[in-house]
C-alpha cells in the first residue's frame, strides 16, 4: 500500500499527459497507434519516469486515443487509425442516415464502459493464467515462433505473412550481425524502424518521379465534414395552462436538454440503450480472453456476433459501432496486461508493437528469457497495481477524451482538416525517431531504423502484414532462433 501511494501522483501526472496528448493525436486520421504511442512510451522511458507513470501513460494513452479516433472515422469518414477501419463501413451507412452524432455519441461512451470491463477481467485472465508464467518462459522460444506464425496467419495476408516472415527474420539476423562487428548492440532501433515502416516506405516512394507524379495535387484535397447537430432546447410556454403539466413537460425537457447541450458532464448510460450496454459488456469479456489473436480480427468478429443477434436496421447498425469501437478498448487493455501480468513475455500482437518498449527499453526494461533475462514493467508492479493504476489510467482517460469528444467533435475535426498540416505531425515523428535512433547507436542506429523501416514498410504496404506480425518476427530472430539453435546443438 506504501509503494502504491508513494507512485500514485506521478501515475496521476503521467495519466493526464498521456489522455491530453493522444486525445489531440487522435483525432488526426491515419495517426496509427504504433508509429504514435510506441516512440513516445519509449521516450517517457527513457527519460526516467518511474514504471508506474510509465504504464499510466501508456494505458491512458490508448483508452484515450480509442475513444477521439472515431471523431475522423465518424464526421468525416477517415479513419483514425488501424483499429478505425473495421468501424468505418458501418459509419459511412450512419453518414448516409444523416446520423453520424449519434454514431459518434455511441462509440465512443462504447469505448468508456469497455474500458473499465476489460481491466478488471483482463487481470482476472492473467491470474488464472499466472500459473503457467514459468512453464511458458522455459519454452520460450518455441512459443515465440508458433505465436509468430499464428498472428501471422490470422493478419490480412494469412499464409502470405507466414512467407513474408521468413527473409525479415533472416533480415533481422544480418542487420544484428552486421552491426556486431562493429560491437554496436541495438534494439531500440529495430522497434523504432517497425513503428515508423510505413510512414519510411510513403517517404521513399514520393522520391521515385512516377510515383511523385501520380502523387502531385493542383488543388488541396476536398474534405465533406458531417453537419453539427445539437439537441434542439425546448422553451417553456404560458400557452395552454403553462404552470399545469404542460408547462412542467416542457420545462423538464429544457432542462434535459440543457444538460445534453453539455452542461454536465456526459453519462455513457444515458446515450446508450440496454441492449448497446449488454452488447458492449458482454464483448468486452469475451474479447479480453482472446489477447493471442490481432485486435483488428477480433474487432470484426465481434461486430458480426453483435449484428447477427439484431434484426431492426437502426438498432443492429448503432448497437455494432458501439461494440466495435468498444472492442476496439478491450483487445489493446487485455493484449497489454495479461502478458504482462500472467508471463512476463510479448506474446499478443499488442505487446509485441505499440506496448513493446512496456518490455524491451535497453536500458531501463529489457527481456531475453533464453538468457535467463526478464527485466520489464512486469518485474516492477505487483497484479494489484497493474489494476489501480489501469483503472487510474482509464479515469483519466474518460475525464479528458470522453467530453471532449462528446463537446467538441465536430470543432477539433474541422479545425484538423482545415489547419494542422499532415506533414508537420509526419516530421515530428521522424524527428523523434531519428534523435532517438542517435541516442542509441549513432550513425549505426540511424541505419537500421531506416533499412528495418523500408524493409517492413514494404510488408505492410504490400503483403499486408501489420506490425504485430514483424514485431513478432524481431521476437523469433533475437529469441527464438538462438535458443532453438542450442537445443538442437
């Protein structure tokens, strides 16, 4: 209980800042988590705040960015980020109803109430599976590869990303010895240059003439913005007896709809119906249990569950949103906590990307198990903490990003597409980076984070691989190969 109160107002400090920062980010379409969250939880490592602050920030990070990231999948029919674009073809159907505020409204009070369901049954999950932490980690490196293959297999590109992995392994392998020989040791930089791939790989194709030239633009893009629609206020009238019951019906509905207006503080069960809570609570459970498998699939399965249980129209299309984007909550809470919680290993597509620096941050966190070696933010916190300060992370995300996405949607969406320039926010990522890249292995880590960022830019582009799947990759090259090479002699 000490430990707890003496970190609890850094976890505080760094709540905060994670919710504001990522509540802004995410209303920028296309600002994927990984090439967001993971580089800046790398740097709050770095800097020396204590690992409670370090996994507030993180998890009050990703509640945050989950809930503003339906504000552009909403309004204006991009999405916000990867875990956005199973959401966006139901959007588009609420956009043609006239009715992208109520979806809006419903996803996102979906991603409050997932929130706090899937923390408490994400460390349930990785109690029960806490018994097994040591006999996963003595097989570590077999489990790393079947994780590999299987996350692989259930992306995009299905047994394409199981070929596709072969020549980056063996990539990765060159690049560490190569590296070697100079006795450079990097791995923050591998991270880094997966993050980054795709925005590396858009970087190096404008530079290619007949791609620029298809790229070139004569007029700035065209952006339909959604309507702002606010709850009408019903006035009171003298009219027809005003001091009876019509005169109270009216002045009760002023009331309620002043309070819509924004005068309170906005009530996740109140925009919701019964059946959209249900639904919501009931995937946010089930998809906590399924941290193996990439929150995208998940998310879509659980949508197609929901649907298929709801026949009205309007009912189904409202009540699938709220799930998805509320799935959308869950699959990155559970895929952060158990392996942390239960084994102490990156064995979800989530731990293995945006969550990785949560595992491997040289100097401060690092994780070799065939070494013998498991020094992350696991080591760190005791599974009550990991549940305070989760739920700490949580309410600092829904007191921040919640009301402004329920207030202010459709002011920061048009001040996005009308003022912040895509490219500075590209620039200071690939700013961040390269300091980074510098910090850890000069000219050499430079290098690297470019050549792993072209390499697996290339994947996602094309083979359709998304991150978790090379993050898994750099996890069988450093972990899986070496160990599996010395059991067989």
């Amino acid at each position: 209980m000490e430990a707890l109160l003496m970190d609890l107002p850094i976890a505080v400090l760094m709540g905060v800042i994670g919710a504001v920062v990522f509540t802004l980010i995410g209303v920028v379409s296309g600002t994927d988590e990984t090439a967001t969250i993971a580089p800046l939880t790398l740097v709050v490592i770095l800097i020396g705040v204590p690992p409670a602050g370090v996994f507030t920030f993180f998890l009050a990070a990703a509640i945050s960015k989950h809930m503003t990231h339906a504000i552009p999948t909403m309004l204006l029919g991009i999405p916000g980020d990867t875990l956005a674009v199973p959401i966006l073809e139901d959007a588009t159907r609420m956009r043609q109803l006239g009715l992208p505020h109520l979806a809006l409204r419903k996803a996102v009070s979906g991603a409050v109430i997932s929130a706090f369901i899937a923390i408490p049954a994400a460390v349930l999950f990785a109690w029960i599976l806490s018994p097994f932490g040591d006999l996963i980690t003595a097989f570590a490196p077999w489990i790393f590869l079947v994780a590999a293959a299987g996350i692989a297999y259930s992306s995009q590109a299905k047994l394409g990303g199981i070929v596709a992995l072969v020549p980056f392994v063996v990539f990765i392998l060159g690049l560490q010895a190569w590296t070697g020989t100079f006795e450079v040791s990097l791995s923050i930089s591998y991270f880094l240059g997966i993050a980054i791939g795709p925005m590396i790989f858009d970087l190096v194709t404008v530079l290619v003439p007949q791609n620029r030239a298809g790229m070139r633009r004569n007029a700035p893009s065209k952006v339909f913005l959604a309507p702002e629609v606010r709850p009408a206020v019903v006035r009171g009238s003298r009219r027809a007896g005003g001091a009876g019951a019509g005169g109270a019906a009216a002045s009760g509905a002023a009331k309620g709809s002043a309070k819509a207006a924004g005068r309170t503080f906005p009530n996740p069960f109140k925009v919701l119906d019964r059946t959209q809570v249900t639904a919501t609570a009931a995937t946010s459970v089930v998809s906590s249990a399924t941290f193996v498998f990439s929150p995208v699939a998940v998310t879509v399965l659980m949508g197609e569950i929901v649907g298929a249980r709801i026949k009205q129209g309007y009912q189904r299309l409202t009540s699938v949103i709220t799930a998805k984007n509320g799935t959308t909550e869950s699959t990155y809470i559970a895929e952060t906590l158990i392996p942390l919680i239960a084994f102490g290993l990156p064995l979800s597509p989530v731990a293995a990307g945006p969550a990785a620096p949560l595992f491997n941050a040289p100097p401060v966190f690092e994780t070799n198990p065939d070494a013998g070696i498991i020094n992350n933010i696991s080591t760190f916190m005791s599974t009550p903490q990991f549940l305070v300060y989760g739920l700490l992370a949580a309410v600092c995300a829904t007191v921040i990003a919640y009301p402004f996405a329920m207030r202010y949607a459709h002011a920061a969406a048009r001040f996005v597409v009308t003022k912040v320039s895509h490219e500075a926010i590209i620039a200071a990522f690939v700013g961040l980076v390269v300091v980074v890249s510098l910090w850890e292995g000069g000219l050499m880590g430079l290098l690297v984070v470019t050549a792993v960022g072209l390499v697996g830019g290339t994947l996602i582009r094309t083979v359709k691989v998304h991150a978790g799947v090379l993050f898994m990759g750099y996890y069988v090259a450093v972990l899986s190969v070496p160990g599996i090479l010395a059991a067989v002699g």
